[in-house]
C-alpha cells in the first residue's frame, strides 16, 4: 500500500497464451533464430492485441511479434520443425 497516494497494487499471475488451444503459432527454434518479446496480451474471439484496454481476456505470452495491423502472434517452442 502506497500510504501517500491510498493506493493498493496487486499482481495477479496471468495464464500462458499458448495453453488456450489454437491461440499459439509453432515455430522452432533450430534455425538459430531468437524469441520474439514477453507481454501481456488481450485476446477477443482468437484475436490478440496489445494491451492498452482489454474488453477480452488477458493472456501472458512467452514469445509474441506485433504485426503490421497491429495484432499480436504469439509462438510455442516445437521441437525439430
């Protein structure tokens, strides 16, 4: 609690993006190729976005791109593909 301002911060753990069927894109990482960046996520109807305001669900992704309309691909780790 912050005893200036009366305010009270609370984290609460956010679940993998990539545990919601179909939301995450395979991707190996044999090419020597890097993740892309860790964010939090607002996913509506298989969409995702960046979060700014979310009307969905928030989602944590492990290795997400922004694309160039502005929604987020975020990739799971395949072994060997």
């Amino acid at each position: 609690m912050d005893p200036v301002l009366q305010l009270v911060v609370a984290y609460v753990p956010l679940e993998n993006a990539c545990s919601v069927e179909g939301l995450c894109s395979p991707k190996s990482y044999d090419d020597g190729t890097s993740g892309g960046t860790e964010q939090t996520i607002c996913c509506i109807n298989g969409v995702c976005w960046p979060v700014y305001d979310c009307g969905g669900t928030l989602l944590w992704c492990v290795d997400g791109v922004c694309n160039e309309d502005g929604t987020v691909t975020c990739f799971e780790y395949v072994e060997g593909e």
